[in-house]
C-alpha cells in the first residue's frame, strides 16, 4: 500500500504500542525498590489490576468502535465509577502512585520505568511508550515524556534515605522522534547536591540514538511544607 507522504510506515500498524509486557515480577534493585514479601501488600492483586488498566487504554486508544460498543463500554465504566466512589480515601492512604512495591508505583499516568542498576546517584533501565501515550506519526505525544522524566528524576531525587523534594523546574530538549512500542534506554544522574538544591539530568535513548534529555531542580521541603 502507498504511503501517504509524510507518513511513517510504522504509523499504519493497527497493532502500534499494544504489546506492551508488564515486569512481572518487578525486579528487585538495591536503592530503588521495596523488597517482595510473599503475603504483603504486594499480594493483594492492585498490581495486577493496574496492569490490565494500562493495558486497557492502550486499546481503548487504538480501538474505533461501533455505537453499540461504545453504549456498552460507557455503562460498564459508569458501573465501576459507583462501584469504586465509596471506597475512596485520603491521599495519604490511596494506593494510586504509592506502592513502590509496583511497576511505576501502581499508576497509569506514565509508563512503567523499569530499572535494571540503581546506587545512590545514578539509575539505568528501560521504558516502553504504550499507544495510550502516542502523539502521531507512531511518534510518543510531546507532553509524555518531560512527565516520564519527572518520575524518573523526582524519584531519584529522594533515594537513598534522601528527604523529600518538589520539582522546582524541569527543561526537555527534544533530540530526535520517540517512538511508540518500542523498548527505549534510560539513565539519570545526580549532577550536584548543594543545601537544600538537588540537579539532576536524563536521557532517552534508542539503541544509539538520542531521543530526549532533560535537567531538573529538585528543592527539599522545609518543616512543615506540603
């Protein structure tokens, strides 16, 4: 089939970031992660469904359904929505995004980065983009991948028995496309840590190639700070 021009072949696959694998189990790395306990919270299925969820919209997101499909899938959500609003509780006791025992702390806002060496100052892995984050031309949408580097570096910013921080800025040079479905190399690195000012800078590669880099500000909170 031709080509539209302009068009990246890989933008015509209807199967584009869906076979995205879920570690299981997370691998287990010395200053990064919380140890596995066999009947601890990690066993309670969440991680499991967090996994479906991801999974589930990056088909939702490759999906064009039929009327009929679509009046189905919102009453379904609808269902679960009353389900789930009683259960709801504090901040501080959700587990969305706060279970480091999980790939990407059990949430869906970014992609799981999954890390493969980690020490006080520096941390290596991988990152796959699901379709859910694609922006178009099979290409990772702009607006994902400075917040996947704020989860890389924020979290690093407080390893190692580090107190807690907030972003206080965070620049994104763009150096080639993303691409979508595609496992993608990541490193980050402290730079300095003077007083309370912690930088720290990244980068997304694939094979050889430099997608993207970024440097962040990290600032520790003051007693009392939220």
């Amino acid at each position: 089939m031709t080509q539209t021009a302009g068009r990246s072949p890989r933008s015509e696959d209807p199967a584009l970031g869906l076979a995205i694998a879920e570690p299981a189990p997370l691998p287990q790395v010395e200053w990064w992660t919380v140890p596995v306990e066999s009947g601890g919270a990690n066993d309670d299925g969440y991680g499991e469904m967090v996994a479906r969820l991801r999974r589930f919209l990056n088909t939702v997101t490759a999906a064009r359904p039929d009327s009929a499909t679509v009046a189905a899938l919102t009453a379904d959500l609808a269902a679960w929505d009353e389900r789930l609003a009683p259960t709801a509780v504090s901040e501080r006791n959700q587990f969305f995004g706060r279970r480091p025992d999980l790939p990407g702390r059990g949430q869906t806002m970014s992609p799981v980065f999954v890390v493969t060496e980690a020490d006080r100052k520096t941390v290596r892995g991988t990152v796959t983009f699901g379709r859910y984050f694609l922006g178009g031309n099979g290409a990772v949408h702009g607006g994902a991948i400075p917040l996947f580097f704020d989860e890389v570096l924020g979290r690093l910013s407080v390893t190692a028995g580090r107190t807690r921080a907030r972003t206080a800025y965070l620049h994104t040079n763009f150096r080639s496309i993303t691409p979508v479905g595609i496992e993608l190399d990541v490193q980050a690195w402290f730079v300095s840590e003077v007083g309370r000012k912690r930088v720290l800078r990244a980068e997304l590669r694939h094979a050889d190639l430099l997608c993207a880099e970024a440097e962040g500000l990290f600032v520790t909170l003051k007693p009392g700070q939220p």
